[in-house]
C-alpha cells in the first residue's frame, strides 16, 4: 500500500505513468527524477503520511523501495 501510494506521488510529481516506475527505480536523472522533484516528492509524503523526513536522510534513498521502507519505519514508531 505504501509503495503504490509513494509510487502514485512520484508520478504525479514528475508526470509520469505509475506503469513506468516500480520500487526499484532509481531516483536518478536517467529515469527523469531530478534532485528537485525528489523534494517536492518528501514535501508530498510528509503530508500524506503525517511524518517528517530528516533532511539528512533524504540523500540515502536510492530507489523507490528504499523511501517505502523509510517511510513505514516511520508510520510504525
């Protein structure tokens, strides 16, 4: 659930087709995803889950799949 919501999002962001990403696309400027649109991205889900993402981890988060699993560890605190 999370990962289609996050995936969602991102899409939305940069204009894209949920078809076209999945939890392992890299958030790289290969598929589209620049530094910008990963910060409207955090901004996105800090609404939408009610949760804040530390800055400092932002620059950790290589693909989709990894800000799902940041993102739960954060809902389950």
């Amino acid at each position: 659930m999370t990962l289609d919501i996050i995936i969602s999002l991102l899409c939305e962001v940069i204009s894209a087709s949920e078809n076209d990403l999945s939890g392992r696309t890299p958030l790289t400027p290969e598929y589209d995803i620049e530094s910008i649109d990963i910060a409207k991205l955090m901004i996105e889900i800090e609404k939408r889950f009610e949760v804040t993402i530390h800055d400092e981890d932002v620059h950790t988060f290589q693909t989709v799949n990894d800000v799902v699993k940041y993102v739960d560890a954060l809902i389950a605190e």
